[in-house]
C-alpha cells in the first residue's frame, strides 16, 4: 500500500510526503513540465565534457579547489563557452542517490555557476559526504569556487 503522503506505518510512527521524485506533493503534470524545458533551461551537449580524454586530461592537468563535500578542478578551453563533467563514484550508494546527486550538482552548475565561470572546462567530484549534504550546502560550495575564481586576477 503506497505511503507517499504521510499515512502512519504502525503506533506513532509516520512517513513524511516526498519531497522529491515523481511522488513529490508539489510534482508539476508531465505536460506542464515539457513546456518549461526550453532550450534555456536544458543542458546542452555543447556545455558537457562527455569524452573520458577530456575529463581525464582536465584531471590531471586541471587546477583544483577541495571542500568538505566537493572537489572542483578546472583548466581553460579554447572553445568559448564553460563546459560541465561530474564524476559521482558510487560510495556505496545506489543508482537512485547517484542519479539524484547528479542532478543537483548538474542543476546548481546551470543556474548559479556557468554565468561567472568563464570559458573553462570544470569537473566536479563528489566525496561520499555530498550524498547527505543538502542542496543548499552544495550550492554554497559551488559558488565559494566560482567566487574566488572570479577574484583571481
């Protein structure tokens, strides 16, 4: 029996709605959904490192930033535009919490980081502490690199 909106498990204990997925209280109908991914609003496959090459030499040549939860490293490109990989290792965790981790990390990147990034290819990392931060620690985290890259000289 579905227990998605805080229905009681047995005495005194309950099972809060979701805040997330497809059973979230606040889920948008899938029509209104498609409507609102424009092409602003998507992930374009020209702003994503997809070759293993690139992320592997960003890696290794890239310079990095290390925080309780992420770790960004970074190098120019040629290209004219920010690029995105993640690298999100399964911790033992599973497929659900790496896709939702994922998701954020990406999501956090297109609305607060890639306007000040500049013309760079970034890869960022999860630590096994990212799967229990909140998004709010994440963005934090985020924008403490894309800040102090901007005041580089």
């Amino acid at each position: 029996m579905p227990r998605a909106h805080g229905h009681a498990l047995g005495p005194g204990r309950v099972v809060p709605p979701s805040e997330e997925g497809p059973q979230a209280a606040h889920r948008l109908d899938p029509v209104e959904t498609r409507r609102l991914l424009t092409t602003e609003r998507q992930f374009p496959r020209s702003r994503r490192l997809s070759r293993s090459d690139d992320i592997r030499r960003t890696m290794r040549e890239g310079r990095r930033y290390r925080t309780e939860h992420l770790e960004m490293i970074w190098q120019p490109n040629t290209l004219n535009c920010p690029r995105l990989g993640l690298v999100v290792p399964k911790y033992r965790s599973t497929a659900v919490a790496r896709n939702r981790l994922r998701r954020r990390l990406r999501e956090l990147w297109r609305t607060d980081v890639q306007a000040g990034q500049g013309s760079q290819d970034l890869v960022i990392r999860a630590k096994p502490a990212a799967y229990r931060a909140s998004p709010g620690v994440l963005r934090d985290e985020l924008l403490g690199w894309r800040d102090g890259l901007t005041a580089e000289p």
